[in-house]
C-alpha cells in the first residue's frame, strides 16, 4: 500500500491555514460559440458533405442572411448573435435553388443540428 500524503490543511503546529475549496468545473461567463452556428447531419449525427449548399435564415418572413455551407456540413450566420433571443427559420437548398429542408431553429440556442 502506497503512503498517503496528507493535504496541506494545517501549517505550524497549532495553526490553522484556509485553503480555498472549488465545487468542480466553472461554468463559462457566456455562451460558447457568439455566432448562430447550424450543422446538418444523418441520423447517426455524422456531418454531410455540403459543397455547394447554402441556407437562408428568416425572422418571420423577413430574410436575415444567406449563407454558405462548407464542405463539413457547418453554416455560420455572422449577423445572429448568441444566445439567440428570437425563434429563426432555417432553408436549406442546393445551387439549383431546390429546398432540401426547412427547420426552426428556436430562441435561447448557439448551435442547432439539422438531422436528415
């Protein structure tokens, strides 16, 4: 059996020292990612290969931004700020303009994965 050190709780002898105790991780100050961030991926959560996609992002029926997909199955919206404060709808089409999905993306999100 290997010794076991005792923890530096007690300096001289009769003195007490404080040691600072942490109750684990640290929870971030914000959110992790600051721009809406969306990836499209198959049922076993593996990403497509997007090239030549692109998705449109509405705020009712007010167009927000269009964006590229790359190559990974991500799209970035520069313009939405996290933590998203407004439910978003999201369509997602080819260059020949055929949509492949439309989803809404709910309010209070940075990141939202489109499934199929």
């Amino acid at each position: 059996m290997a010794n076991r050190v005792k923890p530096p709780f007690y300096g001289a002898k009769g003195k007490k020292k404080v040691i600072k105790r942490t109750t684990g991780a640290t929870q971030p100050l914000g959110p992790y990612l600051n721009r809406l961030t969306v990836l499209w991926v198959d049922a076993n959560g593996v990403p497509f290969n997007t090239t030549g996609f692109n998705a449109a992002l509405y705020q009712g029926t007010t167009l927000v931004q269009t964006a590229f997909f790359d190559r990974f199955g991500v799209v970035f919206f520069s313009r939405v700020e996290t933590l998203t404060s407004v439910p978003y709808a999201i369509q997602i089409y080819d260059n020949s303009g055929t949509v492949f999905r439309t989803k809404t993306i709910p309010a209070g999100v940075e990141a939202f994965a489109v499934i199929g």
